[in-house]
C-alpha cells in the first residue's frame, strides 16, 4: 500500500512538473501583460516537433534539441508579437481569444499537413530510460530529470522576475505603462522579450511532453485546457502559484486515475471547481 501511494505521488508530481512547464509561460504573459493567448500550447506543440525533427531525421542528441525547441518557440512568438500581438494589447479579451484560437486552428492545420495525424515517436538516449531504485522504490529516470528541469527553471524564474533589473522593468510596465515610458523604459521591448520568454518556455514543455503523453497534430488542443486549470487554480502572474497548483492537479489526476478508475480523468475537473470556490482568484492570485 505504501508502495503504491509512493508511486502515484512520485508519477503524480513529475506529471504535474510537466503540466508546470507547459503553464508557466502563460502565466507570466496573462498575468504580466494581461493578453489571454490561447494559442500558447501551440508554442509547446512547435517546441515538441522542433525536437522530434532535430532528433529523428537529423540524429541530433536530446538534450542538444531542448535549447533548439525553446528558441524556436520564442522566435517565432516575438513575430507573432510584433505583427499580430501588439495590436491587440488594449482590445478586448474577446478579440484576443478569436484571434489566438484563430492561430491554434491553423497550426493544427499545419501540423497535420507536415506531420501527419499520427504519434510521433521519440529517441530517446539510453541514460534516460528505464528507472532507478531509491530506498527500494522504483523511481523513472526521464521523470527524475523533468523535475529536476521543472525546480531549476522555477528558481531562474523566481530569481530573473524578482531580484534583477529586467524584472522590475517588466513590473513597472505592467503596473503603469505611460510612467514606465517616462522613465526610459522601453515597454515594448520589455513585452516582447517577456512574450518570447514565456512562449519559449512553452517550446521546451513540449519538447519535454513527448516521452510522457505523446505528441500529435492536436496536441495544441489537447493540453490548452489543463494549461489554463493550471494558471486558473493558481493564480494569474503567479510562478509559486502554478507551481503548487500543477503539483497538486497533477497528483490529482494521477490518484484518480490510479484509485478511481471509473472517475478517470475527471478528477482533476473536480478538484479545480473545489480550489476554486475556496479561492475565486487562485491560489496565490491577488485579482
């Protein structure tokens, strides 16, 4: 019995770890910048081909396709910023919705037409397979390093937004952006680096998701949901927030799954309505 909850905990968390990567980003833009982009999975889902293309067809190493999978995200994010973001940073959040689930439709689209509609497969190197045994509890290599991954990224997050100069810009623009412009900021370039930030973390999440829930051309469709039960429980802005909350959705998930059969992957539906009439505006959210 110890056994078996040991197990759902560790699969549970390193699940949730994932779920945290894949969020974060849209954590930051929608909390920092208030722009609802919806089309932030198909980052991830970019990200998650980037890798499999580098890796499969170009016999790229895996770790070596995970800065490629980030940069590429963010590249192509700062030109969606530049030519369509920006123009509707002061429109309504409707008008932001249709216009990034515009782009999700599109990139599915896209992906289906290069990729195909089947599961991708992935190499992975052999130091990642298979599991290890930590006081006599079997534990996955690959989901050992997600978390590690997720932990460091929390911390540069943390440390980038809180104790740097670019962080406080990045403050200072949302909370008054005509005050942050008299004082030299340059607000745009603040957005679109934050936006390039996010939408790159979104990239190297799902670089990251192939090994553990595949990757198809409807991933960006897929995952949208849980990516906003993550921001929604949370809280917006918040990295402790989605941090915590994809701990305890993705254990959520995995007990369920694991204890409840017959409840599926409905718990995790339950378990937000309950975190949510608690606390309407997330768990570390301030609005």
């Amino acid at each position: 019995m110890i056994a078996s909850v040991f197990g759902v905990l560790f699969d549970g968390f390193a699940y949730g770890m994932l779920l945290f990567i894949l969020s974060v980003g849209l954590s930051v833009t929608l909390g920092m910048m208030n722009f609802v982009n919806l089309a932030h999975c198909s980052f991830a889902m970019l990200g998650g081909f980037v890798t499999v293309t580098l890796t499969n067809e170009l016999g790229w190493p895996f770790l070596a396709s995970l800065p490629l999978a980030f940069v590429s995200a963010a590249l192509v994010s700062v030109v969606f910023e530049r030519v369509l973001y920006r123009r509707l940073y002061r429109a309504s959040d409707l008008d932001q919705c249709l216009l990034t689930i515009g782009i999700v439709f599109v990139s599915v689209a896209v992906a289906a037409y290069i990729y195909g509609t089947i599961q991708q497969p992935l190499n992975l190197p052999l130091y990642l397979r298979g599991s290890v045994s930590v006081w006599g509890q079997s534990l996955g290599v690959y989901r050992l390093f997600l978390i590690a991954v997720s932990i460091a990224i929390t911390a540069a997050l943390v440390a980038a937004l809180e104790y740097t100069r670019f962080g406080a810009q990045v403050r200072a623009a949302v909370d008054n952006q005509r005050m942050a412009r008299a004082l030299g900021i340059d607000v745009d370039r603040v957005f679109a680096i934050t936006f390039a930030l996010g939408s790159g973390l979104a990239g190297l999440g799902g670089a990251l998701a192939i090994e553990i829930v595949g990757l198809d051309h409807a991933f960006a469709f897929t995952y949208l949901i849980y990516v906003l039960i993550v921001v929604a429980v949370g809280g917006l802005g918040s990295i402790a927030g989605s941090f915590v909350a994809a701990s305890l959705l993705g254990i959520s998930d995995m007990a369920g799954k694991y204890y409840f059969p017959e409840l599926g992957a409905f718990l995790i539906y339950f378990v937000m309505v309950a975190l949510l009439m608690w606390r309407p505006v997330g768990l570390f959210g301030r609005r």
